[in-house]
C-alpha cells in the first residue's frame, strides 16, 4: 500500500529536478523574438513587411517628408509632372506627391483600427459561439449568417449613406459592422475543435468557469489564427476604406488616397491625360494591401510547420 506514493514522490521529484536542469521556460520576449524570426524566414512575409514598414514611416514622418501641404493649393492647376512637382497638381492647384504622402495616414490609421475592432468582435463572437451550446448558439448563429448572407459592398454602401458626415469614425464603423463575421465562423470552428481537447476536459472537471476556460484555456491556442484574422481583415478595411471614399460615401474633405481617387474621378483625369491622379494612389492601395496579404503567409508557418521556409522549417 505504500509503494505506490513513494514511487509517486520519486517521479516528482525527478520532474522537478529534470526542470531545473533544462532551466526556467522561455520568456515571452524570446517566444516572442522566435515568432518574429518564424515570420521573417519566409520570403513572401519578408517582401510584405518590408513594404509595410515603407508605408507606416511615410505616414509617421509626413510632415518632415512632403513637399507642400496637403490641402497647399496655390499652383498651377492640372500641370504635368515636373521638377517642382514630381507627380504634377490637381484640378484645384494641390501637389499629387505631396497628397499621396499624407493620405497614408488615414489609409493605415483606417486599415489597422478598423482591423483589430473586427477582429476583436470576431474573436469574443466567434470563441462564445463555438464554445456554448444550445439556444444561445443558435440566435449567435442566425446572426452570422444572416451578415454573411448579405453582400458586403451593397450593406456598406447603405450604412455609409445613413451615418453621412461621420467622417473616419463613420467609416471605421462602417467596415466593423461588416467585416467580423467571416473571422467569427472561422473562429467557431477552431473553438470547437480544442473544446474536446483533454486540457479543456480537464479546466471543466476542475470547475473553472466558461469565461475562464475560453480565454485562458482556448484563446492562447488560436494565436496565430487571430493574427492571420486581423491582417485579413485589415486588408479588406484598407480596401473598403479607399471604396467608400471613392463612392464619395466618406468625408471629401480629407485627405485620403481613396478622396484622391474620388477628386481624379470628378476632374476627369482620364481625359486630360493625368494619369498619375488615378494611378498612384491605386498603386498605393494595392501595394498595402499585397503587403498585408504577404505577411499573412509568415503568419501561416507559426501554426503549421509545413509551411515554414529556410532554416525554421
């Protein structure tokens, strides 16, 4: 009878020893510096973040960087590109380059709020839902699907039109109330695959609460998933965004590349052969958007090892 507790305190203390002797587990900093390391192994996240960071420092050093104003509206009106205007002036006498460099930081600003508030209702609806069980699961499933039956464009054209004059504030809501269900059904899923997992299992004998066990049990397990949600739905609130301006459902009165898109379109910069009006600023969009989309390929490698590149694989 007393055999089977020694040789359990022998195993203990072997454990315990075998810990100390591997040393303490990582710090988040290096979990951390590994992800980082994980994401820049692979080409296409590399391409991606470089032109990304290309894009934050533009936007975050636009008064040191631009030539003139953003509203600067004193020169000659619909001139072509020269040495005082590298990408020429607007029909109402602005520099084109200097607008492309203060409009990135709406489109950024737009395309990471936006993102991580989608993401954020994305990850408590779609954890909740994939966890419970019974009536609640299906009224939480009635909504998803009804946003997700719904065509997007034509649902953020009408919200847009009814919150008129809200400015980016409107736009950002605009792209929430649109963009969270897809990353809420992906999430479901997930959630329901770790709630059978034995950890969970366990969490629920030891009676831990259901608040408890989804986002301290299930949530660190759906990391890089989040991650790859957020850049998901970042890319299409960039998008979205440069839309909706485009339409002129946002505030003209800023300066965005998607106003600049709109302001080209009024002017007809087609017609008077201004190309760069139309093709820089969608260059700009595309550009951040490809970026975003790269880096989700990194964010891939860290769930899933086959994926991985270079020497992390």
């Amino acid at each position: 009878m007393t055999t089977t507790p020694t040789r359990t305190m022998r195993d203990t203390t072997h454990d315990i020893r075998t810990v100390q002797a591997t040393g303490a587990p990582p710090s988040r900093w290096k979990v951390l510096a590994r992800t980082a390391g994980t994401v820049w192994s692979n080409g296409k996240a590399k391409v991606g973040v470089i032109i990304l960071a290309f894009f934050i420092l533009v936007a975050a050093f636009a008064p040191l960087i631009a030539p003139y104003g953003a509203t600067e509206n004193g020169f000659p009106r619909s001139s072509d590109p020269s040495a005082a205007h590298w990408l020429g002036t607007t029909a109402a006498g602005e520099d084109v380059l200097s607008q492309l460099i203060w409009g990135a930081q709406v489109s950024i600003f737009v395309g990471l709020v936006a993102g991580a508030l989608s993401t954020l209702v994305a990850v408590l609806i779609g954890l909740s839902w994939g966890y419970t069980r019974g009536f609640l699961a299906d009224v939480i499933n009635f909504i998803v699907n009804l946003f997700l039956v719904i065509p997007g464009l034509p649902l953020m054209i009408v919200i847009a039109a009814y919150l008129s004059g809200g400015g980016i504030g409107m736009i950002i809501v605009v792209v929430v109330i649109t963009g969270w269900a897809w990353g809420a059904r992906v999430l479901r899923s997930q959630t329901q695959s770790l709630r059978s997992r034995d950890f969970v299992t366990a969490a629920v004998f030891s009676g831990e609460r259901p608040f408890r066990i989804v986002f301290r049990e299930i949530l660190p397990n759906m990391t890089s998933l989040i991650v790859g949600s957020f850049f998901g739905a970042a890319t299409a609130a960039i998008l979205a965004e440069a839309g909706l301006e485009f339409l002129g459902l946002g505030d003209s009165s800023i300066v965005s590349w998607g106003t600049m898109l709109f302001w080209a379109q009024n002017s007809n910069a087609l017609l008077t052969g201004q190309w760069s009006l139309l093709f820089a600023p969608g260059l700009c969009i595309a550009l951040l958007a490809t970026s975003l989309t790269l880096i989700n390929f990194g964010v891939d490698g860290i769930s899933n090892p086959r994926l991985r590149e270079g020497k992390q694989r």
